[in-house]
C-alpha cells in the first residue's frame, strides 16, 4: 500500500524541490487544478486524461478557505485535508498540493512551470490562456468528464432535502393550525 502522506504536500513552495529532481529524470510534469469537493467519476476521469499528458501528474488543490472565497460560504463539503488525501488514491496523481487563499494569481503555476498545464473549459479565456502559454509548455482544455458537476450535485441534494422539508413542515403547520382553531372553538 502506498504512504499517501508521501504524495501530499502541504505548502506550494516545497513543491520546487520535488520537480527539480522530476526535470533531472527527464519527466514530462502535468499540472492541473481545483476544489475537488466531493471527488467523483468526473475528477477520476479528468486525472486519468490529464496524466496522459506527461510522466508525473501534480495535482493543486484549493484550501477550504480558497473553495469558500469562489463558491460560497457553505463550501467545500469535505475538508482540505480529505479531499487532498482521496486524490492521492488514484492512480494517476503523483502529487498533491495545497493551493492557499492569499497566493498570488498563478502562484502554482509559475512555481512549478509544468511542460503541459490541464484546465477545463469553464477555467479560463483565450487571452489568459495565451499569458499561461508562456509560462508552461502547453495549456490543454479538457471537457467535463462526467455529466453532474460536483456542484449540481449539491444544489440537486439540497433541493430534494428542502421538498422533504416542506413538505413535512406543511403538514405539521395544517395539523397544528387546526389544533389552535378546534382550542379557540371549546374556549
């Protein structure tokens, strides 16, 4: 069994030394990017492609307050910490790193300087792609590997559980409604 902890690094400047010694092997880095709030099939996918594209996968992720800050105050779901650790037990991703609220635009990217950097379709336009072109070798966009988003999903959960809600909270109003009136009938 793998030490995922081995593959989890937890500030992006120590992530250097680790790819300096990938170029001195001659390794094709693969970069990519997110929240990956609760990991499913999609992100598998998405890693699985990314990887595809060099020898060793490193994977940023958003920090619970980076994931607050551009998706709201009731994300991520899972922690930091979780979410890392379940990215390091697929295959395709060699190393995870934490991307921080308060790191400059593209500080990962720059660190790192990946040969082929994977963004989504959604992630950025064609000028900011052509500003990351210098920076990395090669900026490849990838379409969303599965049909739900992570964040559909949620929003999906929430509204079935507010049906639920509502509609035991309508029945409880009508029964405790005519409760009152049957008291204010005796009375």
């Amino acid at each position: 069994m793998t030490d995922c902890n081995s593959h989890i690094i937890l500030q992006a400047q120590d992530i250097v030394a680790i790819v300096k010694k990938l170029r001195q092997e001659n390794k094709r880095i693969v970069l990519t990017q997110g929240s990956f709030d609760l990991v499913h099939i999609g992100h598998a996918r998405y890693c699985d492609r990314a990887r595809d594209y060099g020898d060793a996968l490193i994977v940023g992720v958003d920090s619970d307050e980076k994931v607050r800050q551009r998706k709201g105050p009731n994300r991520p779901i899972v922690p930091e910490d979780e979410r890392m650790e379940m990215l390091t037990h697929l295959r395709s991703v060699d190393y995870v790193v934490m991307k921080e609220a308060g790191e400059a635009k593209f500080n990962l990217i720059k660190l790192i300087k990946p040969d082929v950097l994977i963004a989504t379709a959604k992630t950025y336009d064609e000028e900011t792609i052509k500003k990351l072109e210098k920076i990395c070798g090669k900026v490849v966009v990838l379409e969303p590997m599965a049909t739900t988003s992570t964040t559909a999903k949620i929003r999906l959960m929430q509204m079935n559980t507010a049906r639920k809600l509502q509609d035991r909270m309508r029945t409880k109003l009508i029964k405790s409604i005519e409760e009152v009136l049957e008291e204010l009938k005796t009375s």
